[in-house]
C-alpha cells in the first residue's frame, strides 16, 4: 500500500533515430565574430509531461512524432540562420536566391536551402527554445493544459552536448 501522501506524476519520452535533421550553421559571438559555417547531425528529444494516464485522455506518440517530424524535415539539409541576430543583414532576397551578411561577410546561397529562425542566433539552445516553440504550436490547444502539463525539448549537436527548453502550459481553471 502506497504511503498517505503519495502522488503519481508522468512524463513520456520520444525519442526516434528517424527524429534527425542536418543543417548547417554559424554560431554569432557578443563581439561580432562568428564560427564558420559548419554543420550537425542534430538529434531531439520530446519529454511531455500529463496530467493523467487514464484510457479517456490518452495521447498517442504519434501525435508527438507527427509534430516532430514536421520540424524536423523543415530544417533537415538547410542553412539555418537568425534572422533576428544584430550582425545579419539581408541585402536581397528572391525566390531564387537569399544574398546576406553575417557580422561582416557577404553570402550568397540559394533561397530554398535556407531557413530563418525567429532567434538572435543559431546554437543548440536557441534551436531546442525554437523548436518548442514550433512543436506546442502543432499541438491541438484542447490538449494544452487539460492533458498536457508542460514539454521538454533537447536538442543534440553531437553526443553528449546539447540543450534543452522546458515549456510549462499555463495553469488549467478547472485542474481537468
């Protein structure tokens, strides 16, 4: 018999080989220098925290890997760049190509092997905080704080190095 003031919590955890993506990136430093472009193997992780387990408000882990994915193959095999970072500058920008400077350098990459991340800078952490952000969007809003209590995605750049943001939902009126 469980002690008087036991209480359950849950977390499920999804992680999948297939849940990957490759991308190239350069990593801005407070004083205007940058990495050179270079590129990841990323890995990533979704850890979920719910209210309950109970059969009537079961999720199903592909609702996660579904999201998961999504991200995933939107970032696999692209040049990720912050579009919100000081030192990057947009010089012209098409359909065809995306011509920039980064703290200082001119580029030139063709427009549909880039994406713009919401952030001031590409690193694992601005990348698990984006990715968060980008899974909770998918997620269905009746879910979010009634089953689902908060999520944690970690990013890997390589084993054993990487980051993770924890997102909380906001407190249910009702605690259903």
């Amino acid at each position: 018999m469980a002690p008087e003031n036991y209480k359950e919590s849950y977390r499920a955890h999804i992680r999948k080989e297939a849940l990957k993506f490759a991308s190239a990136h350069m990593t801005v430093f407070p004083d205007g220098s940058k990495e050179a472009l270079h590129g990841h193997n990323y890995r990533t992780e979704v850890s979920v925290d719910l209210r309950t387990i109970a059969l009537e408000q079961m999720i199903s882990f592909d609702v996660f890997k579904s999201a998961m994915k999504q991200i995933c193959d939107a970032w696999d095999e692209k040049v990720l760049l912050a579009k919100n970072c000081p030192f990057f500058k947009v010089i012209a920008s098409s359909q065809k190509e995306l011509e920039f400077t980064l703290c200082g350098k001119r580029y030139v990459l063709p427009a549909d092997e880039v994406v713009l991340i919401e952030r001031d800078n590409v690193t694992t952490e601005t990348l698990s905080a984006e990715f968060c952000k980008q899974l909770v969007q998918k997620l269905d809003p009746k879910l979010i704080g009634s089953v689902i209590l908060g999520i944690e995605v970690r990013i890997e750049e390589m084993t054993g190095q990487g980051a993770s943001t924890i997102w909380k939902a906001e407190s249910s009126a009702s605690g259903k």
